[in-house]
C-alpha cells in the first residue's frame, strides 16, 4: 500500500496526476454532470419509502387503475366569520382563471367541499406525477402567483399533496447552492485562521473542491444505476466531503510541514509525511466509508442511499488528499509556507515542549481520577436523552412558515383535520368495495370516506380521517384501518396516502436502527483491530465514543427544546448521528493512536502516548474545529431535521475532539499501561517505558 501512497510524489508523476485532475474537472464541467446530479433529486416523500412498503404499493395499485401517479392540489378558501358573496364571486373568477392559465394539471379546478360553518371552501385540482420534480413545483407556483394570499381578510392558500411536494422541492433547490457556498466560506476563513498564510490554504481549497465536485459526478452515475438522490442526502455529502477531505489535507500538511524541517527535499519530505500519515488517513477513510455503506442495508430509500452517495464523497476526499493535494504541495516550493517556512533544523513537533504535552504530563500524574472526571461528565449530558420526542412530521419540519402547512392549519379549523390529505384505500375486486366502506366506517377516528374512483377493476375510496394528516395521532391510526380494510377486502387491499407513508416511514426506520447499529459497531471494531493489532484498545475506543454519542444526542435533545424551541425529532435522526458521529469520531482516535503505536514501538506505551498527543494534539483540534464548522452550517438551513443535525453532529465531534480524544482516551490509556496493545508483543513491554516488540 505505501508504494501506491508515494505514487504522487515521483518527478514525472506529480505533473501526471494533477494534469489527470485538472482534466478530469474539464470534462465534468464541460459535460454539465454536477448540474444533472442536483437535476436527478427526487424529493417526493414516496421516493423515500422501501419497495416493499404497503403504501408503496398501494401507490402502483391505484398508478395500475388511474393509469399514471396523481397528486392531489388543494386550494383553500377561508374568511374569519364566514365567506362573503364577494369572496364566492372571487373564487368563481379564480377558478376561470387557474384553467385558463395553468398548465399541466391533470383535471380542471373545481370546487369539491364547503365547510358546514360556511367559513371555507376547497378548490381541488391533480396533477400527474411524472418523477420530474419541475412537472410539480412550476404548476402549483404558477396557481399561487395568480390566487395565493390574503386579501382583506380572505386567506388563499394552496396545499395538498402537490403543495407540500412543491415546498420541499423547492427548499431542497434552495440548499445546495447555499450550503456549498456556506461550507467552503467557512473552511475558507477556519484554514486562514490555521495556517496564517495567504499561499498555502489555496492547495487544500483546490483539492476539497475537485472532491466535491468529483463526488457530484459519480454520484450522478449511481443516479442513473437507480440510487435514489434526495436534497437531504446531497446536502449531507457537501458537508462530508467539506469537513473530512479538510481533515486528510489537515493532517498530511502538519506531517509533511514537520518532515521538510528534518530534509531539504520537498519529494522525500512528502515521501515521509506519506508513509507516517498516509496510513492513518487510509484507515480512517476506510472506517467512515464501511459506516456508511452499512446505511445501504436500510429498507428506507433515503437511508440506504445516504450509503454509497456518503461512501462515494469520503472515497473521493481521501483519494484527492492521497493524490492531488501531495502531487501539489511536491511542486509548490517551500515559500508557500510564508511567513512560518519550514526549514531544516528549526524544530517544529518536539515532543517534550508545547501546550498538549504539558496536558498529557498533567494527565498522567493521576490518570485514574481524570478519566472517572471525564464519564461523568458525559454521563451527565446523556441525561438530556429522557427528553426525546418523535413528534417532528411532514408538517412541522420546516424552521419558517410555508404555504402548504399554513393551507393544512386552515382546513383544520373548518373540516375535519385529514380532508386536506386523506387515506387512500385500493380495494382491488370492487365487489367487496361496500364491506371495506362499512368496516373502516367503524374505526374510531374516521370522519368520513368518499368513492374517489371505480373500475372494473377495482376502486378508490378516500378516507378523511379527525386528526391532521400529519401528526402522531394519525399516523398511529393507520394499523387499524388496514387491519379493518385487510378483514373487508382481503390481500389485495391496500391502505396508502399521505399518512401512510409517514407511517411506514417511521416504522422502517425502527427496523433499521435495530440492524444498522450493532452492524457499524462489528465493522468498526474489525478496522480498528487491523489497523493497532490488538483488542483492548479497539474496545475502548468504541466504547469512548459509544458514549460520546449519547452525551451528544442528548444535549441536542436538549437544545432542539429548550433553546431552539423544534417540535420534536425526526425518529431517523439518531441513526444519522450515530453514524457519523461513530465514524468521524473513531477518525480522530486513528489520528491519536495510530501515531501512538509508532511512538510505542521506541519509547514505550507512556512516553509513546504523552508523544503521540504532543504531536497530534494540535492538527486534530484544528480538524475537528473544522468538521464541526462544516456541519453546523446546516443548522441555519430551513428544514428542523438537518438544523438538529447539524448542531448535534457539531457539537459531538467537538465533544470528541476536546474532550474524549484529548482527555478522556489519553487517561485510559496511561491507567492501562501496555495492556492496551493486548494481545500485541507492545503488551509485553515494561512498564518503565522499555520499548516492546512492535513491528515482529
């Protein structure tokens, strides 16, 4: 492996690979491939679901009836009080001018129900669903732009299934552009900040870029081999790629920056700074890339293609950090270091000097009593979990108002809450379409049901349930309105709808909390027993950030409540966090203690460990400032989800950063001595600091 790491750094072959970079970006940006990535999202809430799901399939039951997917638009009319006979003469000329001027719709507007208190009424319309997001958002903008508002009390909004997809296109649109530009900014002014040279953060920049637009244009391939691509897992591949390929560059500058103090030659400095880093940033990447292909496991589409869209942005990363940025820095001349050149003799990494050995110094007087310090604390922020709740819906997710769940609020004070999105039952032979009706009239929570569609082939029937469609309470009803639907119509009923799909969504994403968890944890574990040849440090590190996890879940539990006053959480948020969290944070325990084993194997398990952290300490901090800089950047995005991800994962790599790397695994690690490399001949060592074997 370390003959292919210092591949870059040959005479001939740092030109050659940067030209292949450099050509490469040419190609994709003459090609237009990033710009077909973003075109190729598809954020309707249905894409989301596995095949599998029973409102999946009651989705290609009625597709199979109606002959194309339809999504229903919902305009609502309503006036404090009751509507006026102007109103009514509004309405009237709005529905001659929605025909008239929107195109694209299915079936014309016309009214379909007025409220019993004469306060609302309901123009319904349906557009056909063809898998292009445009083909929905520009029909229901254009009906907004000539009807939506209020005017001197009468307030018009559009919602329905059509409403709520058009917002979330149109939010996801919204987030790629200004998350990269949010992102690279930040990673911009935090690598100023690092190296206070005007020259060098140029290289890194070049290379995180060409990663993330490299990531764009395979990621595009998986498209078209049918990985499902939402915003949500796009936005988090910007951060990913951002955040760990400044990590890669991070640590492979400050080795190659202490090798060029030792040598004259750039090339055999970055040899050096390969074969010392390159493995640990190999390692590392691996271990974040096996995470996130345990995701690709998931029944939930938008998890399971989270994995390779996740897994191809670290590839990406670590391979533009391995190849571009080495092949870079090899042709720059040292004066890229201005003002702080290295030169040859003055010092740099000394290992008996500086703020972090004087930390590990102070550690290891009484590491017992520093690392008991340390769980406690985190024990005491994992108290904050009790405070978890799963009200976060379709309908109160976003951190600013939108048309759609304004449009529901109004239907809800005049109809029944699920009128604006009811339940759709395909009742497959339309002979037992009268004892479907009768069995779901009986179940305690429907308000009313309506024949949408009958065939001869099977038949529609709407369900409007008393509850909002999106809430708790609906979506815990759905169960016994199939099980009434099942004992009617037999197995070829299917209950579907809006409701349905958040309640399987729910539903598939317990199944993969279950499945994933202790599936991320094995693969982790093997890498870490690969990478420092032993088991009881591979143990503790999982267990250091196992519960760095949960003290991090549970202080932003805390915040989402108490500070940033959300809803609730979404239930898929904390499979997200761990992932990333035990990924990203297992990165910087391979940082510390693959360095640590090599400083082990000539000065002994204590010395080893007080070095490691002296000449780590720094360039980790700063990377892990760094990642979580660029994930909080999608707490300021509109949508409650990546907001409470984002400060979660911030705050946890920062926990991990300062706290459990600097603190808490340096404590363990000098309370256990030598026996951390058990069963490694470094366990045999003694403890006076002799070294052991390493490398027999």
């Amino acid at each position: 492996m370390k003959s292919l790491l210092l591949l870059p750094t040959g005479p001939r072959a740092r030109w050659v690979t940067v030209l292949v970079w450099f050509a490469a970006m040419f190609v994709v940006f003459g090609t237009n491939i990033p710009g077909k990535f973003a075109d190729a999202e598809n954020n309707e809430s249905i894409s989301y679901l596995p095949g599998d799901a029973e409102a999946t399939r009651a989705l290609e039951a009625q597709k199979g009836l109606v002959g194309s997917e339809q999504a229903p638009v919902v305009i609502v009319y309503r006036r404090d009080g009751g509507l006026t006979a102007a109103d009514k003469t509004r309405i009237r000329g709005n529905l001659a001018e929605l025909n008239r001027n929107v195109e694209g719709v299915s079936r014309p507007f016309t009214i379909s129900k007025m409220s019993r208190d004469g306060t609302a009424i309901i123009v319904t319309s349906s557009i056909t669903s063809t898998g292009e997001g445009e083909d929905i958002r520009e029909p229901v903008e254009k009906a907004r732009d000539l009807v939506s508002g209020n005017f001197d009390g009468l307030q018009v909004d559009i919602t329905g299934p059509a409403g709520y997809a058009a917002d979330s296109i149109k939010v996801f649109e919204s987030i790629n552009g200004t998350l990269f530009a949010a992102a690279f900014g930040l990673v911009f002014i935090l690598l100023i900040l690092i190296y206070r040279s005007p020259f060098l953060l140029w290289l890194p920049l070049i290379a995180v870029g060409f990663a993330e637009i490299g990531a764009r244009a395979v990621g595009f391939g998986l498209t078209e081999l049918g990985v499902t691509v939402n915003g949500q897992s796009s936005s988090i591949l910007s951060v990913l790629v951002l955040g760990a390929g400044t990590d890669y560059a991070l640590l492979l500058i400050a080795r190659y920056r202490e090798e060029l103090r030792h040598r004259e030659s750039r090339s055999e400095s970055m040899r050096k700074a390969l074969a010392g880093a390159g493995p640990a940033i190999v390692a590392s990447g691996l271990t974040v890339i096996a995470a996130l292909l345990c995701l690709s496991l998931a029944e939930l589409n938008s998890t399971a293609s989270m994995g390779p869209i996740g897994a191809i942005g670290i590839l990406m990363a670590m391979l533009s950090m391995l190849t571009l940025l080495p092949a870079m820095l090899v042709i720059a001349p040292r004066f890229v270091f201005w003002p702080k050149v290295p030169r040859v003799g003055t010092g740099g990494a000394d290992a008996e000097h500086g703020p972090w050995r004087r930390l590990g110094d102070r550690i290891a007087k009484r590491p017992r009593p520093v690392w008991v310090t340390a769980v406690l604390v985190l024990l005491v922020m994992c108290l904050g979990l009790f405070s978890y709740n799963d009200n976060l819906t379709s309908a109160n997710g976003y951190v600013n108002e939108v048309e759609a769940v304004r449009g529901e609020e109004s239907i809800a004070k005049a109809f029944p809450g699920g009128q604006n999105v009811p339940t759709e039952i395909v009742v497959g032979d339309p002979k037992k379409l009268a004892a479907v009706e009768r069995a779901v009239d009986k179940v305690d929570g429907v308000a009313d049901r309506q024949v949408a569609l009958r065939t001869p082939q099977g038949a529609v029937l709407n369900v409007i349930l008393e509850d909002e469609p999106y809430s708790k309470p609906a979506f815990n009803l759905i169960p016994e309105i199939r099980q009434a639907a099942h004992r009617a119509g037999g197995e070829s009923t299917l209950v579907g709808g809006g409701t349905a799909v958040e309640h399987d969504i729910r539903e598939a994403n317990q199944h993969d909390v279950k499945l994933i968890v202790p599936i991320v944890l094995l693969v982790v574990f093997l890498i870490l027993i690969a990478l420092l040849r032993a088991l009881t440090a591979p143990v503790m590190l999982i267990g250091t950030v196992v519960l760095s996890f949960f003290a991090a879940l549970g202080i932003g539990f805390e915040v989402s409540d108490l500070i940033f006053d959300f809803p609730g959480t979404d239930p898929s948020l904390p499979l997200y966090v761990f992932v990333f969290l035990v990924a990203l944070g297992i990165d910087y325990n391979i940082f510390l203690m693959a360095r640590v084993r090599e400083e082990t194997a000539a000065h002994g398990t204590r010395e080893g460990m007080l070095r490691g952290l002296a000449v780590t300490g720094g360039v980790i901090t700063s990377a892990g400032i760094v990642l979580a800089g660029t994930f909080s950047v999608l707490a300021v995005l509109p949508l409650v989800f990546l907001a409470e991800m984002g400060f979660t994962v911030a705050f946890g790599v920062l926990l991990d950063t300062f706290l459990v790397r600097s603190v808490l695994v340096p404590a363990l690690t000098l309370d256990i001595g030598s026996r951390i490399w058990w069963p490694s001949h470094l366990a045999r060592e003694k403890e006076t600091g002799e070294p052991g074997a390493a490398g027999r």
